[in-house]
C-alpha cells in the first residue's frame, strides 16, 4: 500500500489546497470515479464542503452502470461525451495535478 500512502500524501499536498479554494468559492466541482485520487477527492470533498456540496458536484463515472449510484447520492452523474467537452479550465488544472502525481508515482517506480 505505499502507493496508496503515496497517493495520500500528495493528495493532502496538492489537491486539497485547490479543493478548498474551489469550496470557498462556491464553484461546481468536476469528479471521475476510479479509484484513487479521485475517489479520495470526492471523500474530502462530502467531507468538507459542507450539507450543500452535493449540488456542486458532477461526476463522470467511468462506467454507465455507475451513473445510478452517484444518483442515489443525489450527485449528478453524467456519461455524455458533449458535456465533457465544457470543462475548460477545469481540464487543464486537472493535467497539471495529475502531472504531479504521475511525476511521483515515476520515481517510485
């Protein structure tokens, strides 16, 4: 599980910040469902973003059948490739954290 440790670490270091000004500042948040990093985000998001966060939240699972549980969380959950294409900014903020992780988990390796 050093990865996961790994993951955690780096989670609480360049995530989190990011997380918590997107929070404050009441923006819509842009999650996928795989495990690791993103599901420990939407954990410290439920946790920390307060009774109305889930209104926030749009997922993109990566499997139809996942969409019903998120929807049952009263999460929106959406598999449309053309809703997709209007993350913007979201995108590139998300490619430059996953740049950060990959770079780690390479010297692991």
């Amino acid at each position: 599980m050093v990865i996961l440790t790994l993951v955690r670490r780096d989670f609480a270091t360049y995530y989190v910040p990011a997380i918590d000004l997107a929070i404050s500042r009441d923006d819509r948040l842009i999650l996928g469902d795989a495990q690791g990093t993103d599901t420990i985000a939407l954990n410290y998001v439920l946790q920390h973003g307060g009774p109305a966060i889930k209104h926030r939240i749009t997922i993109y699972p990566s499997r139809p059948y996942n969409v019903a549980k998120f929807e049952d969380m009263r999460i929106t959950a959406s598999t449309d490739p053309a809703q997709s294409l209007q993350l913007g900014n979201a995108q590139n903020l998300v490619k430059g954290l996953t740049r950060s992780i990959s770079t780690t988990l390479k010297w692991i390796a």
